[in-house]
C-alpha cells in the first residue's frame, strides 16, 4: 500500500504541473485558432487518439500487468517477445493506414500532409508502450512522470515558439498544433527507450527463466485485446460524438458555424477546465493497474477492498470541492479562453459529468486489475447507447439544443460510474456502502 500511494503521489505532483501546462497550451490554441478552428481541431482530434489507441495495443496495460503478476526472471524474455511481436505489427498497421487513411472523407476540411503525420505516429506510439508498460509494472512511477511532464512541456513551447515566429492561416495552423503533439511525443519515445535499454541491460545481468513466445502473446493478447477492443469503441464513439452532436444542432436549428463553434466552446473550452483536476483520477488510474493484479493474482481480498475503500474516498474529497470551485468561478476561468458567455454555462451545466468521471476513471482501472474488461466494455457500451439516444432525442429539440446534448452526457457518466461500482463490489464481495474489511481470500 505504501508503494501504491507513493507513486500515486509522485504522478499527482507531476501531473498538477503538466495540467498547468496543458492549461495554458490550451489558451494558445484558442488564441490562435478562434472557436472554428478549435471546433475543427477538436473534432479530428477523436480520430488521431483512436489512431494512438490501436498503434499501442494497449501495451502499457498488459505488460504492466504481466509484469505485477509475474517473479522478475520471467520479465527479460516477456520484453524480448514483445519488441518481436510489436515490430511485426507495427509494419503491418503502417501498411493499412497507407491504404486506408487516403479514401477517409474526415480528413478533407485538413492540411493534406495531416495523414502523414498519423502514420509517422503509429511507430512511436507503439515502442513507447512497451517501455510505459514495463515502468508501470515495477512500479517505476518516477520515469512515467518524467514523460508525462517532457510530452507536456514540449508541446507548449513548440506551440509558443512555431506561432509567436510565424503567422500560419487556420488550415496550417491546425497542422502545426498536431505536429506539436506529434513532437513532443517523439521526445518521450527517446527517453523512454534510452531508459528502456539501459533496465533490459540490467536483466540480462540476472537470473532468467525461458517463456516460450507462443505463452507470453496468450499471456499479454488476453489483455490487450479486449482492452484495445475496449479503447477502440471509445475511441470510435469519441470520434462520432462531435459529428453527432453538431448534427442534432443543425437539426434544432443552428447553422452549421454556429454547431461548431458551441461544440467547440464545450469540447476545447468547458472541458479543459472540468477535466483539469482528473489529473489524479488518472494518477490513481496508472498505479492501480499494476496493484490491483498483483493483490488479485495473491488472492489477498483485504488489500483490494482497502484500495477502493480509499480511493473512492479521496476521489470524493477532491472532486467535491473541485466541481464547487469550477462551478463558482466558471465566469472568470472561460473567459481566460473566450468572451462568449456561452462557455461558462456549459462549464456550470457540466459539474456532474466531471464530477461522476472522476470516480469513473480509477474505477475502470480497478476492473483492468481484476481481469473484468468484458464488464468494463458491456458498461461502455450501454451508457454510451443511453446518452447517444438522449443526445439525439434531447439535442435537436429546438428547446434544449447544447442544453439537452449536456444532460444526456450526464446521465451516460452516471450510468456509467454506477454499473462499475457495483460490478467491483460483486467481484470483491463487498457491501455497496463501504465498511471496514473482512478478512477473506477469493
């Protein structure tokens, strides 16, 4: 427990600084592009995560938890197999998205060269998932924090210096935001792999036990693959959701200018500031993985119900006061972004997403570490189908328009948070109002 909440801490700290800093590269982008152009940027953004999601192969989860489970003389030829595997399918992914990526309609309101640069991304992605991965899984949270911050820093000073040195028109400055993303993922996949082969050089060095190819893929494909099903499906609805959106507000009455720049004001705007205090759900998320497996693979039911016991109660402790706070000041912090007074109702209608996501977040990871992935997609999937159907019915209702689109997309996060919740109580056999822990084992 203690290695879990030091880790915890240490990517919280670092993550309270990389919000900042995602913060204000945020404002530049609003600067810089207007509310069309972050309407623009933030809807093929959805497309370029899902690219991120299927290059990883979510690698960072099932060799993190490979590793949690596994005695350190397995870990050599684990990674050795992996690099194999993951070169394999690294070619053959490059191969499809040159085939398919041209005959994509998304791309024709872009900059021409946007496709290279999604395929530029598939190679760093995926090798830096192995080293994130194997981090993870010996809990190595300092070097994790490091490439978190380096991705952020990077980002904003390419953005601040590219624009401050030239004037871009909104089709090429768009392109430079995501060549800065692309960058500055570019540096943390160098210092993942500097540091990466200097920890394989160290096992080398130490007692090693074979594992045949064959066993470590069934081993890391029965991760992965649901979860990269699971990621996928996520990453599929993220893209859809701001066509969807956009489109019932036409629907209700709006030009399609108009649906974008709201869209816009909501997506880069109001969720900038209310995802901005997730960056400890998903410090809570990095190091539950790892924990959780390991105390389930022990069978050790105490420790698991200790973990969401408190979790779930520094989750309310924080989110609580931080959804009071965004919705308090929601005035003064969109207008840091905009003058349209638009953003901060959206902000204040928002409060019970953010807030419902923040529970969310570590909640999932605790079903990662217990092997519920199928669970934790069939919940995706459902509240996802409710709020879609809210969306359209609530959303183009000339009545309710951005309105309608947001309540929707709170009921999804509750629905959501509620059927995680009592998914993990089932499974560690633990009342659903937290009490102290019975000694068991599964």
């Amino acid at each position: 427990m203690a290695v879990f909440f030091k880790g915890a801490f240490l990517l919280m700290g670092v993550a309270l600084i990389g919000e900042c800093i995602e913060f204000l590269t945020n404002m530049v982008l609003a600067n810089e592009l207007g509310e069309h152009g972050m309407g623009l940027y933030m809807s093929i953004l959805p497309v370029i995560f899902l690219i991120v999601t299927i290059s990883s192969m979510e690698l960072p989860i099932s060799i993190s938890k490979f590793v949690a489970e596994k005695e350190k003389k397995y870990h050599y030829h684990m990674l050795q197999h992996t690099i194999r595997f993951t070169i394999l399918f690294t070619l053959v992914l490059i191969g499809a998205a040159l085939v398919l990526l041209p005959v994509i309609p998304i791309f024709k309101h872009y900059h021409p060269y946007i496709r290279g640069l999604i395929i530029a991304l598939i190679p760093i992605v995926a090798f830096s998932s192995i080293a994130r991965g194997y981090f993870m899984g010996v809990q190595q949270m300092g070097k994790i924090a490091t490439a978190n911050f380096l991705r952020k820093v990077m980002q904003l000073i390419l953005l601040v210096l590219l624009y401050h040195w030239i004037h871009f028109d909104l089709e090429l400055s768009i392109f430079v935001a995501l060549c800065t993303l692309v960058g500055s993922d570019l540096v943390v996949m160098l210092y993942f792999i500097h540091m990466f082969v200097l920890q394989l050089k160290m096992l080398k060095k130490k007692e090693q036990t074979y594992l045949s190819g064959r066993v470590i893929r069934k081993n890391l494909l029965a991760v992965s693959l649901p979860t990269t099903g699971m990621r996928i499906i996520h990453s599929i609805t993220s893209a859809i959701e701001p066509f969807l959106i956009k489109w019932v507000l036409i629907k209700a009455g709006m030009t399609e200018t108009m649906a974008n720049e709201h869209f816009g004001l909501m997506a880069g705007i109001a969720f900038t500031i209310g995802f901005f205090p997730a960056f400890i759900a998903h410090s809570f998320s990095t190091v539950l993985i790892p924990t959780v497996a390991e105390a389930y693979a022990k069978r050790d039911g105490v420790t698991l119900q200790k973990l969401l016991q408190q979790v779930m109660m520094m989750t309310f402790l924080y989110g609580l006061p931080a959804v009071i706070l965004i919705y308090t000041f929601a005035d003064p912090l969109a207008q840091l972004f905009s003058h349209s007074s638009a953003a901060s109702v959206y902000v204040r209608l928002l409060w019970p997403y953010f807030l419902f996501h923040y529970f969310v977040i570590p909640m999932q990871a605790f079903l990662i570490g217990l092997g519920l992935i199928r669970d934790a997609l069939a919940h995706f999937v459902w509240s996802t189908i409710v709020s879609y159907g809210m969306i359209y019915f609530l959303g183009a209702n000339p009545q309710y328009q951005m309105a309608g689109v947001i309540i929707a997309m709170n009921t999804g996060a509750l629905l959501l948070m509620m059927m995680h919740y009592l998914t993990i109580c089932k499974k560690i056999e633990i009342s659903l109002i937290l009490r102290k822990p019975a000694k068991h084992t599964f």
